[in-house]
C-alpha cells in the first residue's frame, strides 16, 4: 500500500475519531509521525476538504467525511430494499437486473442479478461503466438540465466516453427519456448487449439511482422492448415506494 495514502488514511480517522479538535503536535505524536509529514497530510486533506483549522489553528474533521459515511448507509439501504424486486424483475423478464448509482461520468453498479444465461463478463458489483452508454446510465443523466449535459458531452469527449451520436441527438435522447422515464441501450457500449432501464426518485423527484434490464442483443428486439420498459418503470416505482413512500407523480418540472 501507498505509505503516503496510508498515513494520510491515518490522520483522517484520527481525526473522525478525536473528541474535540486536535494541534499538530497532538496529532503527530499519537500516529508517530514527524509533524512535518503530518503537516503535509493534513494541508492535502484541508485542500480536499476532509478537515479545517479552527481560529485556534488546531484541525477538526469535515462533514465530508460525514457525507461519505451517510452515502454509503444510503447506498447499503437502497441496494437491501431493492433485492427483493430486482430478484422478481429477473424472473418476470428472463434478463440479467442491474442496479446503479450515478458518479459524474460514469456509473456504478450496486447491485446484480443475472438471468439463467448472463453475458460474459459484461458486469460486476462495484463495477463502473461510462454513463453515456448504457441504459442505467443514461436514465439517470436524462434528469439532468441541458446545460450540464452539455458541459459533460464536452468533457467526456476527452476520456472516450461520448456517446456514439452528435450532441443534439443526444440532448434530443435525453428529452425523450424524461418525459417517457425509460432509456434504452442499443449496443451502444458493446453491440452484443442492450438494455432498458428506469430511474429511481426520491419524493422530492431527484434521481437517486436506477434499475434495468440488459442481456443478448436478440433477446431485445422491437416486440419486446414495451414489456422491459413497463416492467423497469413498474419496478423503479416500487422500490421508490418502499424507500421513500409514494413518489410524487411528476418529479421533472
């Protein structure tokens, strides 16, 4: 392990831990280190905005660090509450169910399920895919505004993330999505697998994550994507219910 990433790791528990907000020299006597290093670690930490100094100049940890301990408890409850249906999803269509979280560019994949005949080596939990190309992906950046779509088609030119169409046809893609709340894949990150998802909201309307279905690209022709669509949408309903209560009925003003 990175000595330097080790360290700085140390200081920031220290600091998560400690009771009060500690100095310098109290810091690098209980973790053994020279206060020259701990000096270091803890202006990269401020900088990150995992820790501050108090007017007294002695270092408090930030709700950051908070944040990060309540997205994961929210991501642990999301992925507990959602087993259940996307077990039901997989047995009602017959394909593979992914649940996902959004991470600027790319998403995340909470949890799986994978149907009798799973596409190999296509997904894993904790795995991360570009947003812009599949159907999870794409249902959670559809309720994004215009313009910050725009600003990351612009950045994801750079890291090969763009989806395999012009800017306009993508906004005009993203329109769609909102106002159907179904996005679909069409091989757009490997032609042998599409899929159809559906976002998942809080009951302020944010989007929270989302659920789909994805698998060989014959199982996902014209007369069955209206089944999926319905049935990705019945079950992101749900799951939003269980966590939330009853969704309001338009979250996209």
């Amino acid at each position: 392990m990175n000595n330097t990433l080790r360290d700085g790791l140390r200081v920031m528990d220290y600091l998560a831990y400690a009771d009060r907000p500690m100095s310098l020299t109290e810091i690098a006597a209980a973790l053994e280190l020279g206060k020259s290093k701990t000096h270091r670690l803890l202006q990269t930490l401020i900088q990150a905005n995992y820790a501050f100094q108090s007017e007294s100049s002695k270092y408090i940890a930030s709700i950051k660090l908070w944040k990060l301990g309540s997205a994961m408890l929210r991501h642990a409850t999301l992925r507990s509450m959602a087993e259940a249906e996307m077990q039901s999803l997989m047995e009602q269509t017959g394909e593979s169910v992914h649940l996902s979280v959004l991470e600027e560019m790319e998403i995340v994949y909470l949890h799986k399920i994978d149907s009798d005949n799973p596409v190999r080596a296509y997904s894993q939990i904790g795995g991360r895919m570009p947003a812009f190309q599949v159907a999870t992906g794409k249902a959670m950046l559809a309720f994004k505004g215009d313009s910050e779509l725009k600003e990351l088609y612009k950045a994801s030119m750079a890291k090969n993330f763009a989806p395999q169409k012009s800017e306009e046809q993508f906004l005009d893609e993203m329109r769609e999505i909102r106002q159907s709340r179904v996005a679909i894949n069409r091989g757009e990150f490997r032609a042998d697998v599409h899929g159809v998802a559906a976002p998942i909201f809080d009951r302020m309307g944010n989007v929270v994550a989302a659920i789909g279905v994805s698998g060989s690209a014959q199982h996902f022709g014209a007369d069955r994507l209206d089944f999926f669509a319905q049935e990705v949408k019945r079950s992101a309903g749900f799951i939003a219910e269980k966590l939330f209560g009853q969704p309001r009925n338009s979250p996209w003003p």
